[in-house]
C-alpha cells in the first residue's frame, strides 16, 4: 500500500478500522452465542453476576485495543518496506 501512494498514516488507520472492526464482531458473537447457550440458566437463576460478566467483555476490549495500538506504533515506513521485501 505504501507503493501505491498511501500513507504511513493512512496504512494504520486502515489496518486500526478492520481490527477495531474484527475485535468488535469477534466480542459481540461470543456475547450473544454465550447467552443463547446459558439461556435457561439465565431464566432460572436470578443470581448472576452481571457487573462481572460485563466487565470481562469490558475488559477484554480495551486489552484487545491496547494491543492493537501497540501493534501499530512499530509500522513504519521502513519495516513496511522491510517486510514487502522479504516477500
């Protein structure tokens, strides 16, 4: 992509939307699989620890984030470079 005129800048925004993306969809199905699975013990129980429940799926967000943004501080123009070369 940098050969063909993008940005560094442009290369991460790219790759942030479609992990951020990724992340988001990856979450959302393994929230909703998981209350489809458990739905009957979600009825007969009235005890369920939803502030944990939700702070797992909270938690697992922003470490997914948190490494995606790790992640996209080491692209640079020249390791970009680097790896189309090896290539």
């Amino acid at each position: 992509m940098l050969a063909t005129g993008f940005s560094v800048a442009g290369i991460r925004r790219s790759i942030l939307s479609e992990q951020v993306a990724i992340l988001a969809t990856g979450v959302i199905t393994g929230v909703v699989s998981a209350i489809v699975a458990t739905l009957p013990s979600l009825i007969d129980n009235p005890d369920i620890p939803w502030f944990f429940l939700t702070s797992m799926a909270v938690l697992i967000i922003f470490t997914g984030l948190a490494v995606l943004m790790l992640s996209l501080g080491n692209i640079t123009a020249s390791s970009l470079s680097k790896s189309l070369r090896k290539e």
